[in-house]
C-alpha cells in the first residue's frame, strides 16, 4: 500500500495517478462522494476526464466493501480519504453544529483500520490518497475539528499500516521515512 498525502490543490491526485498508471494493469477508482452542486460536479468531471477511459470507477463510501470486492491483481486506487471521512461523518448528520459525532468517529476509526488491514492484504497495489489537514489555527467549527480529528486518526492508520509514504507539496513527492 501506498499512501499520497498533500493539502489541498497540491497534486496528490495526479501524483497518485501516475503511480497507477506506472503499475500497468487494471486500475480501479474508489471515489466516496456526494456530488451536491455544479461546483463540485465540475470538480468530479475533471477528476473524471484526466484518468485513462479503461480505468474502472467504483463511486462508493463504503470504501472497505469496495476494496474487498475489486479484483485481487488489480490496482485500487482510494481518491480521496479526506472525503470519504467527510462523506461517512456527513451522511450521519456528525457535521451539523451541536451534533454529536463521538460514536460516528469511533466508526470511522475502527473502518480506517479495517481498510488498512484490507489493503494490506491484498496482493494487487492499493493507492491512497489522503488529505494532509490541520495545520493551521484550530478552526472555530466543532464539525471542522471534528473532521480534523478522524481524518488524522485514520491517516495514521494507514501510514502505519503503508509501505510507503509520500508527501506532496507544489506538485512533488517527498518520501517519507
């Protein structure tokens, strides 16, 4: 497994990308996402466009289902952790203010290790990219450190969990020990 971490607008995707493209084979997409409005369908349409037209997408949160069920040589390509947490914390009402999201998260933990363990278990690469977040101020939003939070636990997860890690900063990698 490999993990692609980055901020946002900083490359990961394509990076991720190229190393699919580089194993050779199938690749197959896991993309958990909502689609909720034009901006964001845009998004997912360039997203969509800059991949090869024989590389399967599996549009799924259940990303450890997905993984399961991919075929064993195949890559998969996870894109992106940060939104399936989002997505996963979203769908379970934990984002709206005053929630309580304390059992959600704890799901979304045991399912990042559960995913990490998949994938790990697989004889086919698994490529996963994941949103490098929080470090800025602590945001004023309960739901927003509530999303910090889970993501950094399950990046985590699954950094201890890689054989590889990469940091992408401008567009490039930097191996992490």
């Amino acid at each position: 497994m490999t993990l692609v971490l980055g901020p946002r607008r900083s490359g990961k995707s394509r990076i991720a990308e190229g190393l699919a493209r580089a194993g050779g084979g199938s690749v197959v997409v896991i993309a958990p996402l909502t689609v909720t409005d034009d901006e964001l369908a845009a998004r997912v349409a360039a997203h969509r466009v800059a991949r090869p037209a024989a590389w399967a997408t599996v549009e799924d949160g259940d990303v450890v289902g997905a993984l399961r069920v991919a075929a064993p040589e195949a890559t998969v390509l996870l894109d992106s952790l940060g939104t399936w947490v989002s997505e996963t914390l979203w769908r379970a009402g934990a984002l709206e203010e005053g929630a309580d999201g304390t059992a959600v998260a704890a799901r979304v933990r045991d399912e990042a290790a559960a995913l990490a363990r998949t994938a790990r278990a697989r004889p086919g690469q698994t490529i996963v990219v994941a949103e490098e977040a929080g470090w800025g101020p602590v945001p004023p939003s309960g739901a927003t450190r509530l999303w910090l939070d889970v993501l950094g636990d399950a990046t985590q997860a699954l950094s201890a969990a890689a054989d590889r890690a990469l940091l992408v900063v401008a567009g490039r990698a930097v191996e992490l020990p």
